[in-house]
C-alpha cells in the first residue's frame, strides 16, 4: 500500500516535565532571594568562597579537557562530517554568522570588562606587585585567558553536539540527545528530563547575571549622559525596557530580529575599537597588540592549569576570577550551543569548529588589547581615579576613559546604545534558546512558539531584578557559580556520547565506500551521456516517477514483505514541481531504519547547454543521512531496483560492523521523530502531521 504524505512540518507540544521542573526551581529561588535576602546574600557568598576553594582545580582541568577535545574532533577525520543532511549548506552568509557567534557569545559584559578588567589585573595582580611594564604585560594576558579560546572551547562543545544530534539524527533540539549514544531512549524519560531542567536552571543564571552585569553598566551611563539616579528603581525601568526589546526581537525570529541586531552591534563595536585605536597612541597600539597575541599563545599552556597552589593569598583572586569566570562560560554553554546549533546548521565540523573558536577570538584580542592597554597607559600617565573606578566601580571605567578622548558625548552615547544592544541581543537569543529547550519541536528548523518566548523573556527580567536585590555584583557571580558546577558533569557526559556517535558515523562511511556498487555498469553509456547533457522536464521526471520509480519500489517492498521484511512504501509532495514521490522504508528491530527517498530538485540548466525550458528538475535520492547526488532521471525500472539493492547492501553492511562491535543501541534511530509526532498527537488530540492514506495504487 502506497501512502499520500503531505511534507508539512507544524508545531509540537510542550515539554510539560521540563518547563515545570525549571520553572518550580526559578519560582523557589525567587521567593527565597526577595524574601529572605540577607540570608540569600550570605549563602551565595558562602557559596562561592566554598566552590572557590574546593573545586578551582576541577574547572580548571573541566575547561582544558573541553577546548582538547574539540580541537582534537576539528582537525580529525570527523571534521569533514556536515552538521546537518550531507546536501545541507550554511544558511548565514560568513559575516552574519560572525556577528551573531560576536553578540550573543559574549553579550554587553565585554563593554563592563574591557576597560576595568586589565586595569584591575595591573593594580592588584594575583602574585607580585602592581604596576610597571612586568604587571602591564601580564595584566593584558590574563585579560585574555579569561576571554579567549579556553571558554570559546565550552560554547564550540556544546554547539557542536546539539547541531550533530539534532540536523543529521533528527534528534529533539535539547540537551538530553547529546546523551543519546549512552542512554539511548532513555533520553525521552526521568533522566532526559533531569538533564535539560539542569541546563534549563544554568542557562537562566547565566544569562541573568549578564543581565545584571548589563543593567548596571546602562544605569551609570545614563547617569553619566543624562543624570539618571543610579538604584535599583532606575535598574528595574531598565530592566524593563531591555524585556521588552528583547521580546519584540525574539519574535521577529532569527533571521529578521537578531541576525540584523547582531550585525548592528558588530558594525558599533568596530566602529568605537578603530576610533579608540585612531585616537591614541596608534603605532604604539598595534606593537602591543601583536606582542600580547604572542604572550597568549606562549602562556596559554601554562596559565590553563595554574590554580596558585602555592599562593595561598592569591587563592581569593583565583575564586573571584578565573573561577568564576569559568563557571560563567559553562552556564552559558547550553544557551550559547544551543543558539550556536541553530544557526550553524548545514556547516561542516571542521568549519564550525574554526569558525566558532577563532572568529570571536579575534574580535576579543583586538577589542580587549586596545582598550586595555589604553587604559593602563592613561593610569600610568597620572589618570589615578581611573586605575580606582576599574577596582571599585567597574561600570565606571569605560566612561572616564572616554572622557580622555575626543567627543566624548557621542562615543558615551554610542557605548551606552551599544550595552543596550548587546544585552538585548542576549536577552532575546537567550529567550529563544530556552523555549525550544522546554517545547517539543516538530521540525528542528523550527523554533517553539512565540508566547512561551515572551514567557522566558519577562522570567529573566524577574530572575535579574531578584539577583540585583539580592546583593548586586557578588550575588551575581555566586549565583552563576553555583548553577554551572552540576552542568560541568553534563559536558563530560556529552563529550562520551559525541565522540561515541562520531566514531560510528565514521565507521558507516567507510562501510558505504566498502561496498560493491555496480550500476554504472548497468546502463548504456548513451542512456548516461543522454542524460548528463538533457535535463529532464517537468512531465519526463513524473513519466520517470510513475513507470519506473514507483513500480521499482512497490515490487520491492512486496519481495521484502514476502521474506519477512517490515517494509513499506510513502509518498509525498516535495520540492517546487509537486510531484508525489515515493519512499521505500525498512524497519528493523533493534536497529536504525533504511530508506530511499526522491525528492525533486528544480535546477537553472547551465547556459553552455541547448535547453528546451528554463529549469529542468532533479530526482535526487536522498537516505537518512541526506542526499547522495544520486538523480534517477531517465532510469529504467531494473535499474532503480540495482540502485536501491546498492544502498540497502551498504546499509546492510554498516548494521553487521555496529553490532559486532555493540554499537547498535548508541546509533540514534529516525523512528524516534516518529515516536515524538505520537505523543504530540496523543496530548493535542488532533493530527498534527497531516497523513492520509490513499487506497493501494
């Protein structure tokens, strides 16, 4: 029986599990952090002092093992493995994707950090004493350590695994299927659901503490342009404000809101680098800039495993530092991956891998060496109240520092849109990531309704305003603290499963080139060179369809029913021309389906080549995995069967190697989608797919 398939993809249904389970663990840290604030206040603190000391080592080697690995899968052979179906392709140009990786990776607490945090860094260095060309030196390195390639590492690890699970396997957009090689379906119950509900918490306080970081850094410099009062009355107005720009973007979608935010901001920022550059002392500038990238690289090594074991008094600086912010990057990690996944379908891993660590690398160096050795110079030329603004009001410094340039009207105002921006273009992404990681979506390419967005854009308002009541900048830091140390485990787990599904993937490319293929040899060389040089029409690729196609793989399912196969044969419309195109499926117990799809491609023919109409259409044959650049146009019915026996062989073979080596249960199957269209159907009570059956053609 051949069914009629139509190829829309709508909606999906709420995690009801997950969005409960976080939400119920935001409303308890709510109550407890405003009614109880003095408490809460010295809890984080507590909290932070205590993770501080006990596991500084563990994130310490946590980010070093999670920047190897990555590097390690970048440059092997599972570099050349696309992050989505192998015809897939980028769907943002180079410069979009750098802005948004830009935006929304580092969001406005670079404009909080740039100018303070080296300065902080030359005045009270961990070890020695501050000030001087030593102190200069290191203060820009260690700028850099904190903001470089290192937690780059964690947001690349956790994209990476989220964009390969979910556009080549199909897989739910959620952290939970990164774990699918060791839990398998497992994944769809109590754990699954424990793991995005951590990642879900992480996410919150991460971004929150951004937030906060942001909101402090627009009220001093509204206060600075237009003496707006600085306090919590004025951070919630802004808060506000920020809310409600981020909803309105986060339901323009991507493409339209925060690509074009992200693009804005990346435009802003190289704009007021290259005039701090252009302003200063330029040659001067450029001479730092290349010595501290060579600094960086000859200390990276080092620096990544320096826990200050021997310094006991430089132990409160490593917690309040590098600690922290390595427990900023990992609470961030399934925000950023996950929106890093979302706009990186159709990339290689090894594009996506370079792209990502490096990109955002550049701008950092560049933007942080710059202003920081800018600001360390005006200290050194007397500017004191600047060097004491970096330490004591960080928000502070990158005023004062303008103030020493010229029209320093414009580039406050600019700084200051600019913070609003940036922390807009983090609220928003930050609100969308969150709702596809508490919605089960029909189509991974989809993103989950714009009301649940709405609802995790107002719940960060309300999670930062409680922080910021909470007890300002340190609550915010233990805060993210304490979130990221059970989602560090997560990573590990992560890393077990990629690597594992990497290792199969791989293992069934090699069975595809292993196997024997002959159907070149089946067909006349005329009938090939016919139909290299002749496009097919419209009408000649549904003459295709119906007497050869179609009668192929109605007559072999009926043979592989007939031998105890659970096969079956679909049809739907796809592509441009309409056309009904059948798909053959065999089902096997225990182990990942096969299936032969066409689908139709409509093609502009070259202009070298004499054409009959302007477009001819494809019949390309896509598996599981995607297209094979196989297009059956002008094949014969045997030959479609040939062709078809040639990939269930492969198939075949690549399930015989997975089970000798019990790799069965990790290789995550499509029936899972299947699985999830039930349960959205079941609690929605309608059909949401779209299938009907015909009668047997």
């Amino acid at each position: 029986m051949t069914q009629q398939v139509s190829d829309s993809r709508p909606g999906g249904r709420l995690n009801t599990a997950v969005f409960h389970g976080s939400v119920a663990g935001i409303l308890i840290f709510l109550i407890y952090a405003i009614a109880f604030t003095d408490h809460a206040t010295a809890f984080f603190n507590a909290g932070l002092d205590w993770i501080g000391q006990t596991f500084g080592w563990y994130y310490m080697l946590a980010i070093v093992v999670y920047l190897v690995f990555v590097l390690a899968v970048g440059a092997s052979r599972f570099g050349k493995i696309r992050l989505g179906p192998d015809h897939s392709r980028p769907e943002f140009s180079l410069l979009s994707w750098s802005a948004m990786l830009f935006a929304a990776g580092l969001g406005g607490a670079i404009l909080f950090f740039v100018v303070s945090e080296p300065l902080t860094h030359y005045l009270n260095p961990p070890v020695g004493i501050g000030g001087g060309a030593e102190a200069h030196r290191r203060a820009i390195v260690q700028t850099f350590m904190h903001w470089g390639i290192s937690g780059w590492g964690v947001y690349v690890l956790m994209g990476l695994a989220l964009a390969y699970f979910s556009y080549r396997h199909r897989l739910p957009l959620a952290i939970r299927s990164t774990l699918y090689p060791l839990l398998g379906k497992r994944i769809y119950g109590p754990v699954g659901d424990a793991v995005d509900i951590t990642a879900v918490l992480a996410t919150v306080f991460g971004i929150a503490t951004a937030l906060g970081i942001g909101v402090m850094q627009m009220n001093y410099g509204l206060s600075y342009l237009f003496d707006v009062p600085e306090g919590l009355t004025a951070q919630v107005l802004l808060i506000a404000l920020v809310v409600t720009l981020a909803t309105l973007s986060v339901v323009s979608g991507v493409d339209k809101g925060i690509r074009r935010l992200s693009e804005f901001n990346l435009l802003m920022v190289a704009a007021v680098v290259l005039f701090v550059l252009l302003q200063g002392d330029t040659l001067m500038l450029l001479n730092a800039l290349v010595m501290n990238v060579g600094d960086y690289i000859a200390a990276l090594t080092g620096k990544s495993f320096e826990t200050y074991a021997y310094n006991s008094e430089a132990q409160g600086w490593f917690s309040g530092w590098t600690v922290f912010f390595w427990s900023w990057w990992i609470a961030w990690a399934p925000f950023i991956g996950l929106f890093l996944a979302r706009i990186s379908r159709g990339r290689t891993i090894r594009e996506f891998v370079a792209g990502a660590l490096f990109i955002p690398l550049i701008f950092v160096m560049v933007m942080m060496s710059v202003f920081g050795n800018s600001g360390i110079n005006l200290v050194e030329q007397g500017l004191v109240v600047l060097g004491e603004q970096a330490v004591n009001m960080p928000q502070a410094s990158i005023y004062t520092f303008l103030e020493q340039l010229p029209w320093v009207g414009l580039t406050a105002s600019l700084v200051t849109l600019l913070s609003i921006i940036f922390f807009v273009t983090s609220a928003d992404s930050g609100a969308l990531v969150l709702s596809n990681f508490t919605y089960i979506l029909r189509d991974v390419n989809h993103d989950a309704p714009v009301r649940l967005r709405i609802f995790w854009s107002v719940l960060i308002g309300l999670i930062t305003l409680a922080l910021l009541m909470a007890g300002g900048l340190r609550t915010l830091q233990s805060a993210v603290v304490i979130s990221a140390l059970p989602f560090s485990a997560v990573i590990f787990l992560v890393i077990f499963g990629l690597y594992r599904s990497l290792r199969i993937e791989t293992g069934k490319l090699e069975a595809r080139q292993q196997a024997v293929t002959g159907n070149g040899a089946a067909l006349d060389w005329r009938e090939r060179l016919d139909r290299t040089l002749d496009g097919a029409t419209h009408d000649r690729a549904e003459a295709t369809i119906r007497h050869a196609i179609r009668p192929a793989l109605t007559e072999l399912v009926e043979e592989l029913t007939s031998r105890g196969q659970q096969a079956s044969l679909t049809e739907r419309e796809t592509g441009e021309a309409q056309l009904p195109c059948p798909m053959l499926r065999v089902d096997f117990e225990g182990a990942p389906s096969f299936s032969y799809e066409i689908r139709t491609r409509r093609m502009q023919p070259p202009s070298f080549l004499p054409a009959d109409d302007d477009y001819y259409l494809r019949l390309d044959v896509h598996l599981a995995d995607g297209s094979v650049g196989q297009d059956l146009n002008g094949y014969t019915r045997l030959q479609v069967v040939h062709d078809v026996l040639n990939e269930f062989q492969q198939h075949l073979s690549f399930l015989t190697e997975a089970g000798l080596a019990g790799h069965l249960g990790a290789i995550p199957d499509h029936e899972m989608e299947r699985e999830l269209l039930t349960a959205t159907r079941s609690a929605t009570g309608h059909d949401t797919t779209g299938e009907h059956q015909e009668q047997p053609v």
